[in-house]
C-alpha cells in the first residue's frame, strides 16, 4: 500500500529498551478534498531513510498496516493498529524528471559550417 502527500513532521529517532529498538515517526498529509493527517512510523534500519527528507516535501510513502492484540491485567482484550513505513520517494523530483524533455547526445548535433546562404538556401521562396 502507499500513502501519498506532503510531509507535515519528522521525529527524531527514539530508541527503546535494552534491545535498542530504534523508532521514528512522520506525518504525511494527504491533498485531497478532506485532507488526512496520517502518522506513518518507521522501525530498525527504515529510520535512516527519513534522514533526507525535509518538512514540506511531496513524498509517496510504502506502508504496511499492523495489528496486535493485547490483553490489560483485568483480562480485557484491546487491538491496535500502526501503519509501517518501509520505503519513501520524493515526488517532486521524480515528476521534474518526468516533465523534462530528454536531451539527445552530442553527436545528433550537427556542427555548424561557415557558409553563405546562396550555397546553402533551401528554403522554398
């Protein structure tokens, strides 16, 4: 799945226990009609990949959903969900790629003579 929009916030990285389990949260803002605040969290080795990303920037963001079950000391059982991210693009560079016109290779230029135009008039008129 994936999540699409601006980047609202980056968290720093934040490690747990004695494990070092490292985690670090983002906001996407979807831009549709009802925008979407959507926390997005990355886990491990996935936290490095925010380092190059910046508040502001349109992303498209891959995701897994999660789900847990847990069961509180008075034996009730509650559910939760987080949203994983696993990888991220930045889309404003990749539709600047997209809209530029490929530029041809130096050798489809043709190099340009000293002529004079009677030699070289081809135009019909």
């Amino acid at each position: 799945m994936e999540v699409q929009g601006r980047i609202k916030m980056i968290d720093e990285t934040k490690t747990f226990g004695n494990n070092g389990f490292r985690k670090r949260e983002m906001v996407v803002t979807t831009e549709e009609q009802y925008p979407q605040h959507i926390l997005v969290e990355f886990v491990q080795d996935k936290c490095d990949l925010l380092n190059n990303y910046q508040v502001g920037q349109q992303v498209k963001v891959s995701i897994n959903l999660r789900g847990r079950e847990w069961v509180n000391p008075q034996g009730e059982t509650k559910y939760f969900n987080s949203i994983q991210g696993w990888r991220i693009e930045n889309i404003e560079a990749a539709q600047g790629e997209q809209n530029m016109p490929p530029v041809p290779p130096m050798e489809a230029f043709e190099p340009v003579d000293d002529l004079n135009e009677e030699e070289h008039d081809d135009l019909p008129f």
